[in-house]
C-alpha cells in the first residue's frame, strides 16, 4: 500500500478518535494526548510553521516528547525535511554539523537552550527558536501533502568523530517494512507501547512511533531513563522495544534475585522487539524460555531501521537476525557483505553525493558494511568490514576514527583502540616521556560521550603500565 502521513492521519483520524493515543508525564502523572488531538496538532502547527518562516530544512533538538513527535510529524509531512538531532550532542557538535550542513531553522527544548542561544549568534541566518515558544493559532489550514518519494527525514548514523552522515529517508522508504513487519507482530490499537528509545533513531522514530500512526497503539513516553523498570509496571506494556543492554540488566536483575522476567515487564507483554547490537544468545534463550514473545531484529539507519526480524513465536536457533522481509532483495557479496535493494532503502546521504554513491554497487544494491550469510530465509551476522565497536546501547564506536586523533602527537608512535571489559580502551605505544593521561583527555574532549576512552595503557620498552 501507498502510505503517506496524509493519508493515513485523514483515513484514521475518525477511526481511532477520541481514544488516547499518546502520553506523557505532567508532575510525575500520565497526561494522554487523543488520536484526533494528535492529527489536529500536526495540522495546525505545519501551518504555523508555514506561516511563520521556519523554511524547509528545520532540526529538532530535543529529548522525547509529545510536542516533538507532532513537530516531527508536521515537518516530514508537509513542510519540508527533518533533522533530528541527537540530545546528547553538545554546542561544539552540532556546531560541526552547521558548519557543513545546510538548514533552515533549529528547535530546541529547554535543556539545549543554552546551547543553541550560544550557536544563534554565530549562524544568524539560521532561525533557532525555543519549542516552548511554537504556539499555533487555534484555526488552521491543512497544507499539502509533500510527495511520498521526497526526502522528508535526516537522521544521522552513529559516527565516531568528526560529522556523522546524514541519512535522507522519505515517507516511501519509512513506510515500506510496515506490511511485512505486521505480519510478523499484527500491532493494533489496542496494544500498548512503553517508549524509552530517542526518537533521533530510526528505531523509535520509525518502527516505535511512526508506525503507530498507522496502527492506533497507544505511546507512553518514558518520563527518566533511571525509572523504565518502574515504569514498566505502572503502563503495563504489551510491546516494548529496547537495545540488548536493557534486556542484559534484566537478565542480571533475574538471575541474581530469582525475579520473573513476564512480572517485571508488566505481565502483559505480546511482543519483545531487540536490535541495534549483538545479543548474547544464552539471555534470548533465557527470555523466550520463561514465556516471552522475543523478537530479534537487524537493521540500519539506511534501510529505514528494518532488514530481518524473527516471526513471532517462531522456533529459535538464538543466532539469527531474524526472517529477511519479504519485500528485499537481499543478497551476500562475493566478499560476504550482505547487500540489499528495496524501497525501504534510503534516498543518500545528505549533502554528500561522492559518498552515497560507494555505497551502493553497480546494479544497485547497498552496501550494508556487515559480513553474514542467509540460510532458509534467515540472516545470520558474521562481523564488519570495517573494524567496528557496537556498544550494547546500540551505538558504533569506529576504532579507526578514534586512532587518527592522536596522529602527530609528539612521542606517540602508534595508538591501538579497542573493546575490553565492556569498556573503550587504548593502547599508546610510546618512544619517550609524554603525559598519556592529559593527551587521553584531550582527545576525550573531541569525541561524543559514549565513544570516549575509558581506560587504557602505556607501552614503552616492552614495558606494559597498565592506567585508569
């Protein structure tokens, strides 16, 4: 099916109504948001944003919230492109971004605003204005439809240093795994979905919120990432979709107190979706052995977040990806890269023809960077080709990025970075005296927080000196 917000938001709007769609937390307590409350607002604050000069290109910067996700709704479908920026991203990194990337306005919530009023001086032809400050008229006009096939979506993918690419995604590609993912998970609106993940990722943005447009489910917006167990049980969920450190906490919680998984996730759970980084199978193992509904998923920012996901209730081997969706053309390479063609696949990265174009090979398939092999219709992951760290958060740490920081430093020969002890670690080869904790906090500076060094060690003389 041909689905675009439009027309899914206007074929909806009078079937779901007045049942509560999305909430979020006012004072420690559960407000909800209605379906046609939801429509109503997307409507009346692209108008707004029309009206008022906020240009075609226009990046969130902000933590969840019901007011992002109608600003990012608005935007993608009538206005023009989306930038979702990252909230952890400090003043420096995004004023990287604008240094080499073209937008038109950025909003941001309270928390960036010192941030972004520091940035407005510097870009004064951007517009930065302050969320609380958006306040739409109560009368408004239903702007036009922008075309399905037109880029409405940058996302940027985890990058190391430097700028991280921005993924150009339309409505067509967002859209396009919605059919085959229900087949797998026959959402609808009277499932429940806790949502903790940032909607910055394709993996909240798309597959946990957009598609609960089409859907009815209900979102309940995590209120503090210290308090998702707790809150858990006060939503009950009956989907939830976490990262594997989540379910890794879990699990330690599990086995050190005796605890029941199915209680501790609410006891109302229909589907468990995981991604974003390698699982350990004995703790998918564990999960589905207690009566979980354990869905494992591989995907990227490229191909709209959705590649492979396990069917439900499906027998296990605890080492796939999941069944590849029927609608791809997925493929390994003679080098063993797994590379894909469909319309889930991006449009190209923004502003960087050069690079899109390796990514793709001749005949159309991109490149996803990942080794695996396909058995009966299953994705099984081998490794990278390029040296990669997947933290358990999802995040890619790229160990080369990190190594290039230290190049020209005086007495550093050569610097080795890799994982240990679920830690960023490095190794500094040294030809003389050189003060490696200074320099290892230098270079710190530069990198975004969850690809800093954690620890690491001085060789010199064959002499290793282990430092913390």
């Amino acid at each position: 099916m041909n689905y675009s917000i439009d027309t899914i938001m206007r074929e909806n709007i009078n079937k779901y109504g007045d049942k509560g769609y999305i909430y979020e937390k006012e004072n420690g307590v559960y407000c909800g948001h209605t379906y046609r409350e939801f429509c109503e607002d997307v409507w009346r604050h692209s108008d707004h944003l029309n009206k008022n000069g906020f240009g075609r290109v226009i990046a969130l910067y902000a933590a969840n919230s019901y007011k992002y996700m109608v600003l990012d709704t608005a935007i993608m479908g009538y206005i023009g492109i989306c930038m979702t920026l990252s909230k952890e991203w400090t003043c420096d990194d995004i004023d990287r971004m604008l240094e080499t990337k073209k937008i038109d306005s950025l909003i941001y919530d309270k928390e960036r605003a010192e941030a972004a009023e520091k940035l407005s001086a510097k870009y004064p032809a951007i517009k930065f204005v302050s969320m609380d400050e958006i306040k739409p008229e109560s009368e408004y006009t239903i702007l036009p439809a922008q075309d399905r096939n037109a880029s409405c979506k940058v996302i940027f993918s985890s990058g190391t240093t430097g700028i991280p690419k921005g993924v150009m995604l339309c409505q067509r590609n967002m859209f396009a795994s919605w059919d085959n993912l229900y087949k797998r998970a026959p959402m609808n609106e009277t499932d429940v979905d806790y949502l903790f993940l940032p909607l910055n990722h394709t993996y909240a943005g798309i597959c946990n919120f957009l598609y609960s447009v089409i859907s009815g489910m209900q979102i309940w917006l995590c209120s503090d990432t210290k308090k998702i167990f707790e809150e858990i049980l006060e939503v009950k969920p009956t989907l939830f979709c976490a990262v594997p450190l989540i379910y890794e906490r879990l699990y330690a919680v599990c086995m050190e107190k005796g605890l029941d998984p199915v209680q501790l996730l609410g006891g109302n759970i229909r589907y468990l979706f995981c991604g974003g980084a390698y699982m350990k199978p004995e703790i998918r193992q564990y999960i589905k052995q207690c009566g979980l509904n354990f869905m494992e998923a591989y995907g990227l920012s490229e191909t709209s977040s959705l590649i492979s996901t396990e069917y439900s209730y499906s027998r296990d081997d605890f080492t796939s990806c999941g069944a590849i969706y029927e609608h791809l053309d997925a493929r390994i390479a003679d080098d063993g890269e797994i590379i894909v063609k469909g319309d889930n696949v991006f449009n190209g990265y923004y502003q960087e023809e050069e690079l899109t174009k390796k990514c793709f090979t001749e005949d159309g398939y991109f490149k996803t960077g990942d080794t695996g092999e396909i058995r009966d219709g299953k994705l099984y992951l081998i490794g990278r080709k390029k040296r990669v760290i997947i933290l358990s958060n999802g995040e890619n740490v790229y160990p080369h990025d990190i190594e290039k920081c230290f190049e020209g430093i005086e007495n550093i020969a050569k610097v080795k970075v890799f994982e240990k002890n679920r830690e960023i670690f490095a190794t500094l080869y040294v030809t003389g005296t050189t003060d490696a904790e200074r320099i290892i906090s230098s270079v710190n500076e530069t990198l975004p927080k969850y690809s800093r060094i954690s620890a690491y060690e001085v060789l010199q003389d064959s002499i290793a000196k282990r430092i913390k």
